[in-house]
C-alpha cells in the first residue's frame, strides 16, 4: 500500500448527496466517480498496488468502511477508493484486496493521512508485506490476503530489479538515491508495485542520517 492523496470529490456526487432519498445504489455517475479516483492513486489498486484502469471491468469502488456496516459513509469521498477486481469469481483463497475483505474492517486507510500507511509497512526480500503492528500484520494477510504468492512475486520482482540496481552502481551517493526516488514518483501513472523500491531506498536513506 501507498499513501493516497484525497483531491476534489466529482461535483456528481456532492450533487447527488443533496437529493432525497439519496445512496450508493441509486448514485448514477459511477463513471465519474472511478475516474477521479483512479487519477487520484495514479492508476494503482489501493491496497496490493496492481494496475487499475478507469473501466467497470477494469476496477472496483471501494468502500474502506463497507456499506452495509457504515450505510452513513456510503457516499462519503474519503472513504472511497478505487480498487482491483481480487480474483473476482475465484475461489476465496485466491482473492485479495477488496473482494476478499468484502464488509471486514481494516484498521488502517491508505487515503487518511493521519493513519500514516506507509510508515506501518515493510517489505521482505521475498516480497512479503508486514506491518509492526500485530492487529494489522494479521489484516494484511487475513482480510486482504496481500500475501497471495501471485503479489508476493510481483513485489519481490520490484525488489530483485532495485536490488540489481543498487549493487551494480554501488557505492551510490545520496543525491543518486533520491533522484531515483523521484523518477519512480514523478509524473502521472505510477509502475505497478512501484512503492515497494520506495520504500527500499528510503530506508537506505534512513540508515545514511
């Protein structure tokens, strides 16, 4: 997971709050909605950082706290994310991210910056993801089944590429790193999987201060 910045909800849905009887259901400009927050995360899945694209079949809305738990934040913006399609019609064990967790909690939201995400994950060499904090670590794995062997591949190819990097340029000065940094950031859609090498880098970053 990566740190996603809420911008503007689309005007459609500020709109659609003000009229009666209003809901998820019956919010018609669903289109709109997938498309701001698919800008919003740079194309990536909110939670396992695959690639979504701004279509039906190509991403899920997501709701952090689910409608049939929360029905008051069913039309809230910051609880809305975009989302992969899971392993959508595969058996539970093969599915992740949203429809796995369906109306489970998670305790901590990628979209609110006050939960720091990022800050509450790490990486191992084979590409797992872990979290310090125990309630979550076991989320990770439990609700979101982030640790799907196909996810625990493409993060350690994001790693093994890093790693290549690193030992073939070594020794590499501060500024190397965090221009690197910023190439792997900057622009518009972000390389799937991508926050993992972040994270690599800032740490080596961390351990030069």
């Amino acid at each position: 997971m990566r740190a996603i910045t809420k911008g503007a909800e689309p005007a459609s849905l500020t709109q659609h709050r003000l009229t009666q009887h209003c809901d998820y259901d019956n919010y018609a400009a669903k289109d709109e909605l997938r498309a701001a927050l698919h800008a919003e995360q740079r194309g990536l899945c909110c939670y396992c950082m695959g690639r979504i694209r701004v279509d039906a079949d190509a991403m899920k809305i997501e709701h952090w706290q689910c409608q049939a738990n929360y029905a008051d934040q069913q039309l809230v913006y910051r609880n809305l994310l975009g989302a992969c399609l899971g392993g959508t019609g595969q058996p539970r064990d093969k599915q992740h991210c949203d429809t796995r967790k369906g109306n489970d909690d998670i305790r901590w939201n990628p979209a609110d910056p006050t939960h720091q995400i990022e800050a509450r994950l790490k990486y191992d060499p084979d590409g797992t993801i872990r979290s310090n904090d125990a309630e979550f670590d076991g989320q990770l794995n439990d609700v979101l089944n982030l640790n799907h062997a196909l996810l625990r591949n493409n993060r350690k190819g994001i790693l093994d590429g890093v790693l290549q990097w690193w030992k073939a340029e070594k020794p590499i000065p501060t500024n190397r790193i965090e221009r690197e940094i910023d190439r792997m950031t900057d622009g518009g859609e972000l390389r799937p999987y991508c926050q993992v090498a972040v994270w690599w880098l800032r740490q080596k970053l961390e351990n030069r201060a």
